[in-house]
C-alpha cells in the first residue's frame, strides 16, 4: 500500500500529537511565562505540500498564497487548553490540512515568543502567525457585562482582525476557543458571501431579538431605527466567516467602536461584544447552515447547565455559555455533551500518556 503525502502528513501529526508531554501544555496554562526552552521540538515537518488531492501551493509558502485557507483565533491561559483542541478537530477533519493558515491572536502582555514555541512544539507542521492585540485600543470602550469573562478585551479581537491580519488576506474564519469540528472545514470556507454580504453566519430568527437590547435602546427611536426595514435575526459571533476586504473598505472596525461609545455612554446592552456586532450586520448576514454552529453547550451566560444537542447534523459544536467541557471533566462532573469535545482534548490525553509511561516503568 502506497501512501499519499497528505496520508504520511495525517499519521505524522497523529503520532506527534500522541507524543506530546503533559507538561508543554499545562505550563502555559498554568504559567503563562514559564520557560519553555525544555519543550520538545519533533522531527522537522515532512514533504507533504502539494498533494494531489488539494490545491497546489506556492513553493515558498507564505500567508499570501491564495490557495490558503485561512483561520483566526484568540489566545490566552485561561482558553489556551480549549483553543488546542480545536485546532486538533480542524486538522484531524480537513481533507488538506498542508492548507490550513491560522491566525492567532494574544494579549500584548503575553510572552510572543514563548508562545508561538509552545504552539509549535505541540503542531510542528502547523501554517501560523501569532498576533499582538493592544488590549488598550479597546479597553476604555468595554462596557461591563453579566459575565465577567465576557469583559476581557481579548473577546474584543475579532473587531480588529482586519487590521491585525495581513492585507493581502481577504478573506478568513472566525472560530472561538470553545469550539469542534467535525467536519472538514473547507466546506464552511467555500460558502459564499453573496452581494454586499461581510459575515457569514447561523442565523437564528425564532429568538427574541429584542432581548438583546434594553428598554433604552427600544425607547430611543435613533437608535432602534437601524433596524428598519431589516429583518435581523440573532446570530453568534463565535463563529463567522468574514470578508476583511469588504470590512476594511467599509470602516466596520469604525462603525462597532461608535456603538461601543454610545453604550459606554448610554447603556443599551448588558451582553458584551455581541451586540455591536448584531447593531452593524443585523439583518444582513449570509445565513449558512445550523450545523456549523451547536451553540450553547455551555448553559447560558449565568448557569453552568447541561444542554443536548440541536436536532439535526452536526459539523461544528460550540461550548458557548458559562460552562466549559475542561472544567466540567476536571471536576469529574462532565455534562454528557461533553464526552465528544474528550478526545480532541490534549492536555488530558498527553497526561494520560505520561501516566501509562510511568507506569509501565515501574
């Protein structure tokens, strides 16, 4: 039996990720500065880029190539653990991972390069740029919300991605750090976003849009007017896939911060980044299939409950909520949804590998 670059590229990252010691995970989680110089650095990535089976790429690859497929998400210790996961469903899915270019972005307060050789030892063939956020370009415009995690001006990074990212990228996926996949991702980075469309997302239209604004929204007719004439539907930002090109030349990163101001100002939200982004696109989203976004797993914003899944297929689930399948399995009280984010789960399969290893030497 022959095997196909793209085979030899998945049995590399399979044995590698299987290799990987508890500890150059749980040292960024639990030390975000820790030295990291003792991290193992595997075998150098194989010759596995242009496969039959995929797009062929420029021989010097680079983050311009347009034949990438492009993925941003936020970094940080308290998240990292769920973020490698998910880059774990990603590749463990896509037909062409050589393909895959992440994007990730951390606070500026993190150490870049400690990180970026954390995320390299545990990927060794990953296609990635880590990204500085100046967490002050949007703090002073953070208004309070009913979840304090939700005030992290990390969750704020998806607004400036068109600036972060490079100009030449038109074009990326948005994904939360709570999040699966288990679907090939190049089936969500194929939709279209027809016409004027920026974002592509679920769109979920039986909710109750006007509970996501108070009584001063409503009652000010400036304000609710920006949705006359629309029928805008309730839409997470957890996932989205974006046009940075129509972005940039629409000033939308402009257009969020103002709502940001008038809710610094006025108090028109009580749910964090959501709204701004609901005030801008609502009611003009590309609205894709429910699959790519099982929300909620997590219970809502204040209760840590146990959900089931939506009805219907599944490509993507996302933990969005107060509870996350780490803590709920850290606390041997896991919610059954929770058993499928397991197997993606590094930190504690590389812990169970370093136990099995030190047990067999006794």
């Amino acid at each position: 039996m022959i095997l196909s670059k793209k085979h030899i590229f998945l049995l590399f990252v399979s044995i590698s990720l299987l290799l990987i010691p508890a500890s150059a995970i749980r040292g960024f989680i639990e030390k975000p500065k820790a030295n990291f110089d003792g991290y193992l650095r595997y075998v150098e990535s194989p010759e596995y880029r242009n496969s039959e089976e995929c797009p062929i790429l420029e021989s010097d690859l680079s983050v311009c190539d347009p034949n990438l497929i492009h993925i941003a998400m936020t970094l940080d210790s308290h998240y990292f653990r769920g973020s490698i996961a998910a880059v774990h469903s990603v590749l463990k899915h896509t037909s062409c991972p050589e393909n895959i270019y992440f994007h990730f972005v951390t606070s500026k307060d993190f150490d870049f390069q400690q990180l970026t050789q954390t995320v390299m030892s545990i990927f060794p063939s990953l296609s990635f740029k880590v990204y500085s956020f100046d967490e002050l370009r949007v703090k002073n415009l953070i208004s309070s919300s009913i979840r304090q995690a939700l005030d992290n001006p990390l969750n704020y990074a998806r607004t400036y991605l068109a600036e972060i990212i490079e100009h030449c990228v038109e074009r990326v996926i948005y994904l939360d750090s709570d999040v699966i996949l288990v679907d090939d991702i190049q089936k969500l980075w194929s939709i279209s976003l027809t016409g004027s469309r920026i974002i592509g997302a679920p769109e979920y239209c039986h909710a109750n849009f006007r509970t996501y604004f108070n009584d001063n929204f409503w009652s000010d007719t400036k304000f609710s007017k920006v949705f006359q004439g629309k029928k805008p539907c309730y839409f997470n930002t957890g996932v989205m896939v974006m046009d940075l090109g129509k972005w940039r030349k629409g000033d939308y990163t402009e257009k969020i911060e103002n709502w940001m101001e008038i809710q610094k100002e006025k108090r028109i939200y009580e749910l964090g980044s959501l709204p701004p982004f609901m005030l801008v696109f609502g009611g003009e989203i590309e609205g894709i299939d429910h699959k790519w976004n099982q929300h909620g797993l997590g219970g809502d914003n204040l209760v840590n409950s146990c959900r089931t899944l939506h009805p219907g297929p599944v490509s993507l689930l996302h933990w969005s909520g107060k509870g996350k399948p780490w803590v709920r399995l850290d606390q041997g009280n896991p919610c059954p949804v929770d058993l499928l984010w397991a197997p993606y789960d590094l930190y504690r399969l590389s812990l169970h590998d370093s136990l099995d290893q030190h047990q067999r030497r006794l």
